[in-house]
C-alpha cells in the first residue's frame, strides 16, 4: 500500500490549546505506518465542524486519499467532528462506521455513543473517517480502516470489483 497516503487529523480543544499531549493523532500515524501507508501531514485543530472542515480540505489538498480523524466524535457540547465530515463527504459508507463502534465494544461499551462518520469526498476520492479521540479507540480502528483503504480508493478510482 505504498502509494497510498494519509493525513491524520486531531480534534481536540485541550490538545489543540497544548493544555494535554495528543497521543491518539501520533499512535494513528504510527499504526498507518506499520501498516505500510505513508503519512501525508497530520496536524491537531480544535473541536467544532469548521475546524474540521477546514482540516480536512487542506488534508485533501495535500493529496492525501486516507483521512482519519481522532477526537470530536462524542456526545459533549463541542463534539461537531461528524458535522464537520458530512460537509466534506459526498458518499457515506456507513458500514465502516458501524464496524468501528463493534469492535470498539471489546474496550468499553461506550464506543456505542461514537457518532462518528465514514464516506468518499469527491472529486477527489479519498476516504475520510472518523475514530474516538482515545489512543485505544485508534488502536482498535486502524486495523478495520487499513483492511478496507486500499480497495475503497481503487473502486472509488474505477477497480475491478475483485
């Protein structure tokens, strides 16, 4: 997966103001990078949909086609990372979601409360999602977004369905 690239996008006020280290963002792009998907740019925004917006244009801008995001998912006051991403997205994929939430069950039953999103931004093609902001959310989520990244931006490029 070598040619594929990804940008890893934080969303938190506290990480975002340096009052708490982010370490959901770096173990994302670690895991990527075990995973053999180069990193095209991480970068930590505040909480709110047009700091989400705004990161993820400027993540595609870099021409990245795997965007994932850490943090913003919940239910607090200031959560609007799904709101953000719908801005972006123009094809949901909600079965990648609703995989993340499942296996999310093993660490603590409230990954059911993520109202976090999957989906393709066009005319680009890349495939945005959003994980938990906690660096056990990430490390139970990659492995569901690196088994399904590749064949979603081949299709999405016009693939064979094989």
């Amino acid at each position: 997966m070598t040619s594929l690239r990804a940008y890893v996008i934080t969303v938190s006020d506290r990480s975002a103001s340096g009052a708490r280290e982010d370490r959901a963002g770096p173990r994302a792009v670690e895991l990527l990078a075990e995973a053999g998907i180069g990193s095209a740019g991480s970068e930590i925004v505040p909480d709110g949909a047009d700091a989400v917006e705004d990161a993820l244009r400027r993540a595609l801008a870099t021409g990245a086609r795997l965007v994932v995001t850490t943090g913003g998912t919940g239910v607090g006051p200031r959560d609007r990372t799904p709101e953000g991403t719908e801005r972006v997205v123009t094809r949901a994929i909600p079965g990648i979601a609703e995989e993340l939430r499942r296996v999310g069950i093993a660490d603590t039953p409230l990954s059911v409360l993520s109202r976090g999103v999957a989906g393709i931004a066009d005319p680009e093609g890349a495939l945005i999602v959003n994980l938990p902001g906690s660096p056990r959310a990430v490390a139970s989520g990659i492995p569901v977004i690196v088994s399904v990244a590749a064949h979603v931006v081949d299709q999405v490029k016009g693939g064979d369905h094989s």
